[in-house]
C-alpha cells in the first residue's frame, strides 16, 4: 500500500493544484510548499545529513577503526574508577541519554568548570576539538579531561595500574605488553598535585615514556569508541531530500512557522554563514559577542588555545602521534596571528541543537529564543571585536542581522527541526 499510496497522494495533489490554479489559489496556500529558487534549493540540498563526507581518517591514531578498540574504550568512556574520587567517568559529562553531554551550563567533575561539555556525535569530522580547538585530535581531546583538576582529577600513572589492574588483556591484544610498573608510583604526573608532580619527576625518563604511551593508547581506544558516534536524519532532512527530489507530497513535513524558520536560516539570519554543510557549522571559530561569565575576566577563546595545541605533547606532530610530519598539514599551517581569534569559539552543530539546552561556550542563553535574540541584537564584544553587526554598522564580512519578534520566534521553532536520533555505528 506503500506505493500505491504515494502515487495516489501524488495524483490528487496533481489536481488540486491543477484546480487551484484555475481559480486563482497559490500553490504554498493550500499545502504549505515553499517556492525556493535554484540557488536557495542548491544550499537546503547542501545541508542533508547523507551528504555528509565519510568520516576522515586520522592518521596519528592507527588503532581507531578497530572494532577491539572501539570495545575498550567504551569501557573505559564508562568507568568511573578513571576518576580521582572514583565517581566520575567521561560519560559524566558526556552522558548518552544527554545527548552525550550534560545538559549543564558549566562541566562538573571533581570539580566545577569554566565551559559547557560539548556534544560528541560527529567529533570525528573536526579537525579541531574543545570551545577553543586546544586539541587536535580526538584521542589527544579524551586525554584532557583525564588529567584536568576539575574534571576527572587523576594522573596517567594511576591510570596505568587501573589498566594493568582491569584491563590487562585487552589493552596488550590490541597494544601489545604493559610494560613493568612495579616500579612506578601509584600517583604521579606532569599535571598533578604537588605531590604527583614530585613522584613524575623523580622518575627516570624512560620510565616515564613509558607511562605517557600507555596512557596515549587509552586516549585512543577511547577516540575508537567516540568516532562511532553521530546524527540521525531529522524532518529537515526528510523536507530537504524531497525539495530535491520535487516530492510535493514530502514536503509537507515542516510546519509552515518552520518553513518560514528556514528561510530565515539560508537567507535574512545569516545563520547558514557559520552553520553550513551536513553537520550545520563551518568547524572554524568566531566571536559573536557572547557575553562572558565574568567581564572582568574574559575568556580568550581561541587566541589563548594555540599555543596549548601547539605545545601538547600529544598533538599530531608529537612522538605518542602514529603520524609522520607530512600528514599533520592542519596543525602546521593553522592561522596563528589572526585578530579575529581573540574571544572566538568554535561554530557548534545545531543538529539536535533544541534537545541540549543550555546554550553557548558557558550556558549564557537558556533558550533558542534567547540565542537568536542575541544575534539580533549583536552587542559589541567584551574581548576582541565581534563579526556581528556593533552599534549600527555590520562586520566587513555579512550585513546587519536584523530580526522582528516573530522571526525570531519562527526562527528558533525551525531549530526544533533540526533534531534526530543518535546513532552508534560499528567502527
């Protein structure tokens, strides 16, 4: 009946529109379709999930698409053992019934932190990971958290002995032998408390290279298991792929407000500058004025994040890296001395965008509807200058964006759309 069904929709809405037309009724009036020009029907094609380009390989993890890893390190994203109060695991923050995140305005570990958690369904794309990029790769991201203060709080040669503990025979299956640790302290690290930093340092250095590639290895088998993750089709795209395929009786999918919502999207609300291609964000960071917590003390964004990337031990050109110099091109020729990085943060996906409130680097904004307000509005910046329009004149790049109420409204209700379900993929 399925087909048969479709061919009967179809032929009915075949003469209505026919009758329609002979008395002077407009298409979109009596079934909601959108007149879109070629153009406008070229970008709404171009933000279909299924055009989304397979997952990028990264080729300073070498182990990321076995199955075996991705097994380890879903185990390890859900142990709270890997914790300094034993209570915290990456799926804390990243919990997958939250959308892999929290639904908090700041992370909360051990301790309380100055960002929200964001998302992890398709990180795999990014070749930059965190609000400020100060990472670049998802294996060296994962490893972050791991030792921060205020998030899981521990040291990599406690996380040693826990996998030697727990996890012995999968990690040597797939990494090869632990090396002995009988002789290395249960706490100690290069970003621990005074008392892990005294025990790292009293370590001979091969033993601590030792230390530092078993943890690298956790951090990739946990990056196995992340690369699973991503989006399902939304009802934008099921309305997107039937504008392509001139599929009135699909089109029928988006309310009318939503419809008007998109519109808004790819054209007056500019929103489609930064929020491009299947994944709904350019991947690039920018300051848009976002208030910050505290204006006394401004966060820097990703002016403050390149010189941590460039000096991380475990970036792509590092010797835990599985990649040789030539195939680490983003992290050699990133922009360094650009202005405009100064307060900037990364371009978010909006897909599922309405299902994680709240909203922005800090949670600043509680509702779509704030947030699409404040890119009406386009206050000056605190910190560095913002690329949104500033007291009456546009940015050099995109023209004012000036919005009514109910655009904004309709706006934020077109958002809704942009939600699906979270797949898991085997790797």
């Amino acid at each position: 009946m399925g087909a048969v069904g479709s061919r009967l929709r179809q032929s009915l809405l075949a003469v209505v529109l026919t009758v329609a037309g002979g008395i002077g009724i407009a298409e979109g009036a009596i079934w909601g379709i959108e007149r879109w020009t070629a153009d406008e029907r070229e970008l709404i094609a171009s933000l279909r999930l299924n055009q989304l380009a397979p997952l990028p390989a990264d080729p300073s993890n070498r182990f990321e698409q076995l199955p075996a890893a991705a097994e380890l390190g879903k185990r390890l994203f859900n142990d709270v053992r890997f914790s300094r109060n034993q209570a915290v695991s990456c799926a804390s923050c990243h919990a997958p019934d939250k959308q892999f995140q929290d639904g908090r305005a700041l992370g909360k570990g051990v301790g309380t932190g100055t960002r929200r958690a964001m998302p992890l369904m398709g990180a795999a794309h990014s070749p930059w990971l965190f609000w400020d990029g100060r990472k670049d790769s998802l294996w060296s991201q994962a490893l972050g958290p791991l030792e921060d203060a205020v998030e899981h709080g521990g040291n990599r040669a406690r996380y040693a002995h826990l996998l030697q503990a727990h996890y012995r025979a999968e990690y040597e299956a797939l990494f090869g032998a632990l090396p002995d640790l009988a002789r290395v302290p249960q706490d100690a690290g290069p970003l621990g408390d005074a008392g892990e930093r005294a025990a790292w340092e009293a370590m001979p250095p091969a033993a601590r290279e030792q230390v530092s590639r078993v943890f690298a290895h956790m951090g990739k088998a946990i990056a196995a298991y992340e690369r699973t993750l991503g989006y399902g089709p939304s009802r934008f795209d099921r309305y997107a792929q039937a504008v392509v395929a001139n599929d009135a009786g699909g089109q029928q999918v988006l309310t009318s407000q939503e419809l008007k919502g998109l519109r808004l999207f790819i054209g007056k609300g500019q929103c489609i500058t930064c929020h491009s291609g299947p994944l709904l964000s350019d991947q690039h960071f920018h300051n848009t004025g976002v208030p910050p917590l505290d204006r006394s003390r401004p966060d820097a964004g990703r002016a403050a994040a390149i010189a941590k990337v460039q000096g991380d031990e475990f970036n792509c050109l590092g010797s835990f890296s599985d990649a040789g110099p030539q195939q680490c091109q983003e992290l050699r020729f990133m922009v360094t001395d650009d202005p405009k990085l100064e307060a900037a943060f990364k371009t978010p996906s909006l897909r599922n965008v309405a299902l994680r409130p709240p909203y922005m680097h800090a949670g600043q904004f509680a509702s779509l509807d704030e947030v699409v307000a404040h890119y009406a509005k386009s206050p000056p910046a605190v910190r560095g200058t913002s690329e949104l329009a500033s007291g009456g004149s546009a940015h050099a790049e995109r023209k004012p964006i000036r919005l009514s109420v109910q655009e904004i409204q309709d706006l934020a209700v077109f958002l809704g759309a942009l939600s699906g379900p979270v797949i898991e993929s085997k790797p």
